[in-house]
C-alpha cells in the first residue's frame, strides 16, 4: 500500500515537470489566493536513494531531490547520491497546481499528520545494495 501511495507521489511531481512547463520559474507573486484549504506554509521534499544493484535503467528509481516551497518554487536535482543542501529551481508551480496537489495528498491519506513518521534526517540512511529508499517530507501548518 506504501509503495502504490509513493509511486504516486512520484509521478504526480513527474507530471508537474513533464507538463506546463511554459511557466517561469520567476513568476510574479500571486495576485489571488485559491488555495482551497491548502496551507499557506505546504511544502514537500522528497529524496529517492537507490542501492548500488539497483538497476541503473530504472528511471523511476534514479538518486534524486525534489522539494516543493510555499511559494510554489519546484526544485530538483538527480544526484549520484542526494546531498543535503536547496536544489535549483527547475520551475514555479501555481497555486491551483499546489491545491491540486494538497487535494492529492489529502486523498491518499499523505497529508494525515497521525499517519507519519518522526522527521528522520536521511543522510543517515543507506539503502541496501537491491533497495531504494524513498523519504518525503510533508510539511503544513507549522508540522512536520
């Protein structure tokens, strides 16, 4: 179910890079607020850390840091191996495309405080030779 949830949430940020990608990534600040209940502070991080036998054709599985900031500034960088640090901006999402979002995290249950974890620092972690480790960070109304 976890891995069906975070593949997910991984083509969902797929899709944000593949499509509308017209946008500038140093757009005007936002006139209008159509949040849709989504907060005001909602950011994601999501950090993927293949094995060393892990396939290297496994696109999906590459080393990778994505993050997303309040102000809808995507950043990301494939790594050989994420490194602590702010990627560059690759983009700036809208806020309807954050309210999408949110909307997708709260339907899969991602945006439940109750169903996470303690924050986990994840240079720390070490996938084993045939894994991936996958960790995203969802942070909304001054939580982790």
């Amino acid at each position: 179910m976890f891995r069906t949830r975070f593949t997910c949430i991984l083509l969902m940020l797929s899709l944000f890079l593949l499509f509308d990608c017209s946008s500038n990534q140093h757009a005007a600040p936002f006139q209008t607020d159509p949040l849709l209940g989504a907060p005001a502070d909602f950011s994601l991080e999501l950090f993927v850390r293949p094995g060393a036998s892990v396939p290297a054709d496994a696109s999906h599985l590459a080393p990778a840091h994505f993050l997303i900031d309040p102000d809808g500034s995507l950043h990301y960088e494939a790594v050989g191996s994420p490194q602590s640090g702010l990627p560059p901006i690759i983009r700036k999402l809208s806020r309807r495309q954050l309210a999408d979002l949110w909307a997708s995290l709260n339907q899969s249950g991602f945006a439940d405080p109750s169903a996470g974890t303690s924050p986990v620092n994840h240079d720390l972690l070490a996938p084993a030779p045939d894994e991936t480790i996958q960790l995203v960070s969802i942070s909304a109304d001054s939580r982790n």
